[in-house]
C-alpha cells in the first residue's frame, strides 16, 4: 500500500527531536541554536607545512575535489528548503545550519589548497566546475516523498562521514588533520539529523521498508557517478605544470584516486550508518552487514 502524501505536514515542533541518537558517538552533536564548534577564521593557515604536503598527488585532487562540491552546497540548500517548505522546522535547519556548515567546510578547504598550492588557480577552476554541476542540482532530483528524501540525504552523509574520516587516516600534515577531523564530526551530526527527521515523518506517514531500501540503493550507486566525477575533471582541466612526475592522463589518477579511498575507507561504519534508515532488528542486520560491507566498499571507493 503507498504511503499518503506528506504535503498536508502536521507541525514538528509538536514532538521534540533529538539528533544526539545517532549511528556513532563520535564528535559532538550540535543542535539548532547552539554556537558553532569550530570557525574557518581560527585556523592559522600559515601553519602549514607544506613541504610535508605539497608533493602528495593523490590528496591534492581530493581535497580541491572535495572544496569544489562543498563550495557550491547552496545550490542544492535552496532546493531542499523549498522542498521541506512545509516543515519549518526542517526547512530552519537546513538553511541556518546545514547549508552554512557546508559551506564553512567549502571555505576551509578551499583556505587550504591555496595555501598548501598557491599555483593552483583555485577560482577559475572553481567557476568553471560550477558551470557543468549547477544544472545538475534541481528540485526534479530529490525523491517527491519527503520522508524518503530524507532517507536519501542519510546516504549523502554516510558517504561524506566515511570520506573524510579516510582523508583524515591519510593526513600526515597536522593543520589539515584538524580540519578534517571538524568536517568529518559536522558531517556526522548532520546525518544525526537527517535521521531524526525520516524517523519522525516515516511515524507521522509510514513509508514501506521495501521502498526505503531501494531509495537507499539507489543513492548508493549515484555516489560514485555525479558529484566527485564532475569536480576531479576540472581539477585535471586547471592544474596546469603541477606534479610533472605524476599522472599522465585523467583516467589514470581518476583510477588512483578512488583505489586509495576504497583501501582505507571505513565500510564497516558505513555499512551500519546505511542501514539505520530501515530499522531492521539486530540479528538481520547481523546477516547482511558483511556482504553490504563489500557492496559499500565497491560503490563508494571503487
């Protein structure tokens, strides 16, 4: 049976959230009004070393990767809020906390790469990957359900949550390692949230598991094929004379790349943070943990 529109949204300030129950109780969760753990305007950017960093390849193209999609979070905010109108709550959150903490993360790693790779032209290849991924971010590619929307984004952010957690186990460079170790505990808070919230609309209008499932499925797949792509062709595009020694073709530090994150790359934790959207009893998560481990693996880091 399908489940009845969410349209008609009942308030949710009628039953009080509570983000802090999440999959993992890493970091500290930060809930709506509370103060920011951490500014980009803190860190001192000159501390780094960049004679420890700069001949790092591999983790040059995934952070400025990774300051591309996060710099441009506010194209995607401004359709979840609107799609989450009815749900003030939700729609505060995302826009008052979600959408700045993404882009403080952006604004860092960006800080970052210029520092540790003054010759890279960060702005122009930043522009340029906006141009091919803002089409991309429309209102048509979020799921019309809003409770599954919200299972979906608790895919996002495992992805995110795993991935920078494998960045920071690949840091050797001390300011960098600290900058990692914020982002990777937003991001676990935001999963935090988007959990809470599915929870309590999936109660309010019950969504089938089988339906959560392939929402989650298929989000997993869309992991590896959009964003990251897009952000390490306009890497490639712009690094001009940089790393002469290094890769000789797209193809051949695109394959580098993703081998390195899929060999560090907690499945385990992702695994059980996917799988928190369904609410399976224990011992059937038990049964498919370790083959979803594998698939997990695959998809993300391959």
């Amino acid at each position: 049976m399908s489940s009845p529109s969410l349209n008609a949204a009942p308030p949710l300030a009628d039953r009080h959230l509570s983000p802090n129950t999440g999959p993992t109780d890493s970091g500290t969760s930060q809930t709506p009004g509370r103060a920011a753990r951490w500014s980009v305007d803190e860190m001192d950017w000159s501390s780094i070393n960049r004679h420890q960093i700069a001949g790092q390849e591999e983790l040059f193209y995934l952070l400025v990767s990774a300051s591309f999609i996060e710099s441009g979070s506010d194209l995607y905010t401004t359709n979840l809020s609107a799609h989450y109108a009815d749900y003030p709550e939700v729609a505060a959150w995302l826009q008052a906390h979600w959408e700045h903490e993404e882009l403080q993360h952006g604004r860092a790693f960006e800080l970052y790469v210029k520092a540790a790779w003054p010759e890279f032209p960060w702005q122009p290849a930043f522009e340029s990957f906006i141009a091919e991924y803002g089409p991309l971010c429309t209102v048509e590619e979020l799921e019309p359900n809003r409770a599954l929307e919200l299972a979906a984004r608790c895919v996002v952010e495992m992805g995110t949550t795993t991935y920078y957690q494998t960045l920071r186990s690949l840091s050797t460079e001390p300011l960098l390692t600290e900058v990692l170790g914020h982002v990777r505990t937003d991001e676990v808070n935001h999963y935090k949230h988007f959990l809470a919230y599915f929870k309590l609309l999936n109660s309010q209008y019950p969504v089938g598991r089988a339906r959560v499932a392939r929402v989650l499925y298929q989000r997993l797949l869309e992991l590896r094929e959009s964003d990251s792509d897009v952000a390490l062709r306009h890497v490639w595009a712009h690094k001009g004379g940089m790393f002469p020694d290094g890769a000789k073709s797209f193809e051949e530090i695109s394959q580098r790349v993703y081998q390195l994150v899929s060999s560090r790359l907690p499945a385990d934790q992702a695994v059980r943070m996917l799988l928190k959207p369904l609410m399976l009893p224990r011992r059937v998560e038990s049964w498919i943990e370790r083959p979803l481990e594998r698939l997990a693996r695959r998809v993300i880091g391959s």
